[in-house]
C-alpha cells in the first residue's frame, strides 16, 4: 500500500498569480526515501507544503494511507500534519526556547491547551524526548538554548522534534542546505539512520544532486512545476540531469 | 559524535532531573504571579473600590442608562463644528512647525557626535527634551493660556513645545546613526561645518526626520482637539460646551468629529509618509 | 541643444540645471503652497505674530515674579502625598489592564496570525483606533459623566487609552515576527492557541516587555492630569490652585510632576535597558 499517493497536484499562491505546480502525481511507498530535485523556483518547497497543507493545493488529489486530505479542515487538519514530521532548511526552532523544549514542541498535537500553558508534558513526552536526543547526540545540551547551538546541531534538534511527533511520513525541505557539506553528509545519514530504524518513509528536498544520489531510492526532477523524471535513483543519468537543470543555466 | 565535545563530568540528565527542574520553575512564576495578583487586589481594592461611591453609581442598569444618552447624532451642530474643526487642524500645523524649528538646537546639541561642548549641552539638550515630553499637553495649555490670553496662540505654543521631546529625540538618534563618510568628505573639501551639516548630515536624516515629524503632526492633531478645554481653541472647546450643556448628543457628534479629523490625518500621514521614504 | 549635438557629435555639450522641467515644478509647487497654507493659517487662527516676541519676554518676567520661589511646603503635605501614591496606582492599574485586554487585541489585530482576516481583523483594528484616537482626558470625561468623580473613572480611562496604545504596537510587533517556527508548530499539529504559545510569544516577549514598560511611561504621565476633570489623583489639585490663582503651589505642582515622571524616566530606561539585555 502508498503511504502517499498525490494525483494531477496543482498549486498556485494567488487566485490570479501563476501556476506553481502544474499537475504532479507521483506514489511514496513506505520504505522510501524520495528525493526531489529540480532548479530553484521550480516548486519543490511548494509541493512538499502542499501535502501537509502549509500551502492549500488549487487541484489534484493527495491520499495519505488512502485518506483524501485536500479538503481537510479544523481539527481533522491538525491530526493529520501530527502524523507527518516536517524539517525544514532554516531550521526554524524557537530560538528562545530550550532545547528540550524545542523537542517537546513536537508534540503539540498531542498535548492540551492547559498543559501547553504551563509547559507541562506528560513524563513519557520527556522520556521520549531523552532517547531521541540521545540518538542524535545532544543529550549534554538540554538545556542550552537554541540560538546558542551551530547549525548542524540545531538541524539534529529539528530533526529530534519532527521524530517527536512519531509520524508516519516525513517531509524535509532542503534539510542540508544551510549546513556545509561535511555536516550536511552527517545530518543526511543521521536523518537515513533514524528513519530506517523507525520505518518512517521521507520526502526530501535537496538541491545537492550527488547528496540525492547518495541518500535517495527514488527520485522525482521538477522543473518549472512540471514532472520531468520519476523513477529509481539508479536511472537518473546526466543527460536527464542536464534536462531538468536547462533552465537554471539560461 | 558530540559527547566528545561535552565536559567529562556533565552527568546525563534523567527525566526526572528534567521534571523536577521544570517543576521548579513552574512554582517561581506561581509565586511571582501570585505576588502580582495580590498587589493588584489590593490596588484595586483601595483605588477602586474604597474610592468609589457605588452608592451613586446605582445599579448596571443605572450605568447603562448613563451610557445610552450619549447615544445619538446631533445634527443641528454639523455647521457650528466646521470652523473649530479647521481651527483644531491649524494649530496641530503650526504647533508642529513650531515646534520644529525650536527643536533645531536640542537635536543639534542632543546628538552626540555633533554636540558643540559636550559636558553643558548635552545635557541641556537632554533636559529639554525630558522637559518637554514629562509635561502634559493640557498643563503646557494652561501654562500659555496664563501667559498669552485666551485662544489658539496658547494652543500652538503649548503643541510646539510638547512636540520638542519627540521630534528632537528622534532626529539626534537619527543624527547619531548617520554613515559618518559623507561628512568627512565634505571635511575633505574644506567644507565649514555649516556645509557639513547641509550637505553631509541633512541629506541623511532627512527623510526619517520628515516621517517622524508627518508621525508627530498626526498625534498633534488628537491633541490639538482637546486643547480648547481649557481655552485653547479648537473642537475641544465645542466639546466642553456642549458638556456642560447636557448635550449628551452633541457631545457623542464632537467625539465623532474628532474621529474623522484623526482618521483624515492618518491617511494624510500614511501617503505622506510613503512619499517621504 | 540640437546646434551644439551638430557641431560636436563626438563630446556633446552637456547641459546641467538643477530645475528639471516637471519634477522640480511640482516640488516648488509643493513648498509654495505648504508657505501660502502657513500664512493663510497664522491670519485665520488671528496670531498676533507683531506682539509674539514681547508675550514671550512677559512670560518670562511672569514666572520669575509670579511662579516663582514654588511652594515646596504644600507639596509635602501628607494629603498631597496621598494623592501621588494614588496617581501611581492609577496609572499602573490603567496600565496594567490596558496591556491585558491589548494582548488579544494585538493578536487579533494582527494581519499573520489573526484567526480570521475577514472578520476579526477589521473588527480588533477598529477597537484599537477607537481606544487610541479618543484623547485620555475625553475618555475620563466621559466616564465621569457616566459614573461621577473619583479613582474608578480614572482607572477606566486610561485603561481604554493604554488598551488602544499598546494594542497596536503588539500587533505591529506579532506582524515583524519570523514565521519560520509558526510554521513548524502548525506543521507539527498545533492549534492556534499552541502555535502563539509556542510559535509566537518567544519572539515578542522581549519586545512586548519594553512596550509594556513605554505604555506605563505614557500611562503615568496622562494619570497626572486626568484629575483635571474629577478622575482621581494630583491632577485635581492642580487645577483647583490654577482657579484659585495660587501660582506659587501650581509651580511646586509642576515641579513634583515633572519630578516624578523623571524618576519614572530614569526607572524605565534602566528596567528597558535589562529587558534588552535578556534577549
Ligand atoms: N509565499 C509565496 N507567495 C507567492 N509566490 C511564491 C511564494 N512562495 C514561493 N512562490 C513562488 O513559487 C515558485 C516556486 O517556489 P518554491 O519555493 O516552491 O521553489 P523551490 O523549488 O523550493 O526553490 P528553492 O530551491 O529556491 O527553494 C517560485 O516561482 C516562487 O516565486
Ligand atoms: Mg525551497
């Protein structure tokens, strides 16, 4: 069975503005790890928002574990973006919170108002958020603020906090772009480690073809919005590689 | 990977450490809310309570019927409100422009890096500006009033030097701020320091002097509109007659005048200020 | 122009002026009609600018004779310094409500994460305006005339003028935010209430603290004299000695005012300066 399976997705920012996403289908199975790559601009940010419904998609259809999910709104929304872990490129953690904290942020979706208030999470949130910062090797800073960490180390919080939320699919948006390469191997195999452990099937943006090559079975090539490759990692060859970056030389 | 980096003797924290630290915290701020809560009360109960003669207050209902008679428009009043109206929007003119030229040498002297003797002007500008900004409106009206009669005068003036603190404070920083290479080019000229300040700092400031003065103007305009209380001129003094009339109506269609007057120099300000910048 | 271009068409002769044809019209234009606005003003408002420098050197001569040596006994009076002490309660319960009821206010008033910006965006904004645009002593008029002399009315005016002066400056505060962790949260399944628990509120703690301390800057200063009219605190004694022409207690009035708002200046800045420093 997909865990997700996205039909003709169209998306665009405004009602008159241009199309961004014209029409994508494509299926993640749930031992995937997908990669998406394509030229800047090219809609890949949008298409991985989409399917958490950061951006609302203007058509097509996105089926999590067979569930129709475009038309989701209020609380059923919410239930689902908890069961879909999300990193992102600029990390996005609340700077002025602890690291522990940041973690147990993950788990919002689970937790009520008033124990939110007072920032009281249940004793296996805590546990829970022990071992996975154990796992990404960041137990000594639980207490350390987020804007005092590097950027590798706050990307291992991030990735920490989406584990949090136990999803059933994660998406990352260029997890490794803000990190230099040396780190960025490191936080890709961190992130490969821990998804195999756990069984969660990835989708990710990445901009480093050869990272893609590396980390990635399968492989989706946007360009312009448009699907210009799906298949294997082992069949992406240069010359589709050239295909699907033109634009970016011109 | 990073447990190398860690100080051998930083001892993993277990989830009990963490609760009982978040615990912690938790009853602090209780405590502190608690603390907060108690001052209010009893500042409320003083203030509030002891103070007040419920008595005559009467009932909700009571206070809803004070309430409902300022409901309504007078409309007979529309013709006597368009002069004060103009006279309110003159003085916030003149008291602003006023109070920019005075606030001229308290930004000259106020901003540190020009200032011409540190040590006396300074701090004089400071006071100035302190001076002018801890004084309401209302007493600066009454203090001109006494001075100069009677009218719009007192109006511009008290405006002109309740506007000093704000626009002078602004435009120093801005001075202070300025990207000090264009002053030393024109140095390099053999510019005198009048030239300086035209040709090198002017420019720099300028536009966020203009935008902070269009801000203050649109402040003076809410101001300006409650001069005439105490005889300054303007809408205020509209307002306080047909206070003193029980025109409750009236008064209701004063305060609405006031609103529109606001909301016209707002969106003035907001065009005005696009044009600026 | 064209003659010179002919001649020369290798290093044509450039011409340069400061006036160009429209642009500097409409500039010039604008400067001649704000001068002739000005000047139609002073002789509609009738100021008297012939006799303006001589009211100023009787201004002086006036307070040399007349407010001056200030009355320092009255003002250290024990019913006067009730009075004080309840102004400062005034103002910070004016203050304090006022920045509770602009929390939300701010919040709903803020274009990115109002809950909705088709109704309660507008609805939040008006509120705030109102609150704002209504001059404090208008609104300690008015509570008097509705609910008589006293604290109470005082209290309430400042709080509608603290809850319109802070409200929109939190809005414009939650609006500068980086959306990056609101997005995480919402990413993660949080409501609205967590998102700006979470998402929102570590960003602007510091800066909602400093607007905090501003408003009670404001707040303290509009509480001395919203006893003109009857709501509570010093600024009922001011005005009874400037109707009973006691100038000497009004100077020493002054003197105390301004006294104390420089203390609170003092207070504020280094209470702002510790805030910004917690960052
Ligand atoms: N919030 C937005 N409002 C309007 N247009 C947007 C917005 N975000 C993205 N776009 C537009 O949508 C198109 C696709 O953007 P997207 O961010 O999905 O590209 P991307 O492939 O992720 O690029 P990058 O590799 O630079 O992150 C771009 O043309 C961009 O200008
Ligand atoms: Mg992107």
């Amino acid at each position: 069975m997909a865990v997700l399976e996205v039909r003709d997705l169209c998306a665009r920012y405004s009602a008159s503005g241009p199309e961004v996403l014209k029409g994508i289908s494509f299926s993640v199975e749930a031992d995937d790890f997908f990669a998406v790559i394509g030229p800047s601009g090219s809609g890949k940010s949008t298409l991985i928002r989409c399917i958490n419904r950061l951006v609302n998609p203007s058509g097509g259809e996105i089926l999590f574990y067979d569930r129709e999910v475009t038309k989701l709104r209020g609380r059923q929304l919410r239930l689902l973006r908890r069961d879909i872990g999300m990193i992102f490129q600029e990390f996005n953690l609340i700077d002025r919170m602890s690291v522990m904290d940041n973690v147990l942020s993950g788990r919002l979706g689970y937790t009520g108002n008033l124990r939110t208030l007072f920032r009281a999470f249940p004793r296996d949130d805590i546990q829970h958020a022990l071992n996975l910062l154990d796992q990404v090797g960041l137990l000594e800073f639980v207490d350390k603020r987020a804007d005092e960490l590097s950027g590798g180390q706050r990307q291992r919080v991030g990735i920490a906090r989406a584990l949090m939320q136990n999803p059933k699919l994660l998406l990352l948006d260029e997890p490794t772009s803000a990190l230099d390469p040396k780190i960025s191997r490191e936080v890709m195999s961190l992130i490969k480690r821990m998804t195999t452990e756990l069984k969660v099937p990835c989708l990710c943006n990445i901009h480093d073809v050869t990272l893609a090559l590396e980390f990635c079975n399968k492989i989706i090539g946007l360009q312009d919005g448009k699907k210009m490759f799906d298949g294997p990692a082992e069949e992406m060859d240069q010359s589709m590689l050239d295909k699907i970056y033109e634009m970016e030389v011109l | 990977m990073n447990k190398a980096l860690a100080p051998p003797t930083a001892a993993k924290p277990t989830v009990d450490d963490i609760i009982r630290s978040q615990r912690r915290t938790r009853y602090a701020r209780g405590a502190f809310f608690t603390l907060l809560l108690i001052m209010v009360v009893w500042s409320v109960k003083v203030t509030v309570i002891d103070d007040t003669d419920w008595a005559r207050i009467g009932s909700l209902a009571n206070v809803l019927k004070a309430t409902n008679r300022f409901i309504g428009i007078d409309f007979s009043l529309f013709p006597t409100l368009i002069g004060p109206a103009i006279e309110t929007l003159m003085i916030a003119c003149l008291g602003t422009l006023l109070g920019v030229i005075l606030c001229i040498p308290a930004a000259w002297f106020g901003a540190h890096n020009i200032t011409p003797y540190k040590p006396i002007t300074y701090p004089l500008a400071r006071l100035m500006m302190t001076l002018s900004r801890s004084i309401h409106e209302i007493v600066w009206a009454l203090f001109f009033v006494a001075a100069v009669g009677l009218g719009p005068l007192a109006g511009v003036l008290a405006l002109a030097v309740r506007s000093i603190g704000f626009i002078a404070k602004m435009t120093a920083e801005a001075i202070e701020d300025i990207d000090p290479g264009p002053v030393d080019a024109i140095r390099a000229t053999g510019g005198n320091d009048f030239q300086v300040v035209i040709y090198g700092i002017l420019p720099q400031v300028l536009p966020q002097v203009l935008s902070v003065v269009v801000f203050e103007w649109e402040i003076n305009i809410r101001r300006s509109a409650i001069l005439g209380l105490v005889g300054a001129g303007g809408l205020g003094l509209v307002f306080f007659r047909q206070m003193n009339t029980f025109n409750y109506h009236g008064v209701t269609t004063v305060i609405l005048a006031i609103l529109l007057l606001i909301l016209l120099g707002e969106v003035f300000s907001y065009f005005a200020r696009k044009a600026v910048i | 122009m064209n003659r010179a271009l002919d001649r020369q068409p290798a290093t044509p002769q450039r011409e340069w002026s400061r006036f160009k044809f429209p642009g500097s019209l409409i500039k010039y234009g604008i400067w001649l009609s704000i001068l002739v606005f000005l000047a139609y003003t002073v002789k509609y408002l009738d100021i008297p600018l012939d006799r303006l420098l001589g009211m100023f050197g009787r201004l002086g001569s006036t307070l040399a004779n007349r407010y001056y040596p200030p009355d320092i006994e009255y003002i250290m009076d024990l019913d006067y310094l009730e009075y004080v002490v309840e102004t400062i309660q005034m103002a910070y319960l004016g203050a304090l409500f006022g920045l509770l009821a602009s929390i939300p206010l701010g919040w709903f008033g803020s274009y990115n994460m109002t809950p909705s910006r088709l109704y309660v965006f507008p609805i939040a904004r008006l509120i705030s305006m109102g609150c704002r645009s209504v001059h404090e002593m208008i609104w300690a008029i008015l509570f008097v005339t509705i609910i008589g002399f006293g604290m109470l009315p005082g209290v309430l005016a400042l709080t509608f003028f603290c809850t319109g002066f802070a409200a929109k400056l939190f809005a414009e505060e939650i609006e500068a935010i980086d959306m990056g962790p609101v997005d995480a949260m919402r990413a993660s399944g949080a409501n609205l209430f967590q998102i700006m628990l979470f998402g929102v509120f570590p960003q602007v703690r510091v800066a909602f603290t400093g607007i905090a301390i501003y408003t009670w800057d404001v707040a303290f200063r509009a509480a001395t004299v919203v006893g003109f009219f009857g709501a509570g605190g010093m600024g009922w004694y001011l005005k009874r000695n400037i109707l009973q022409i006691e100038t000497e207690r009004v100077a020493a009035i002054l003197l105390s005012i301004i006294f104390l708002v420089l203390i609170s200046e003092v207070l504020s800045a280094w209470a702002r300066a510790r805030v910004m420093k917690m960052k």
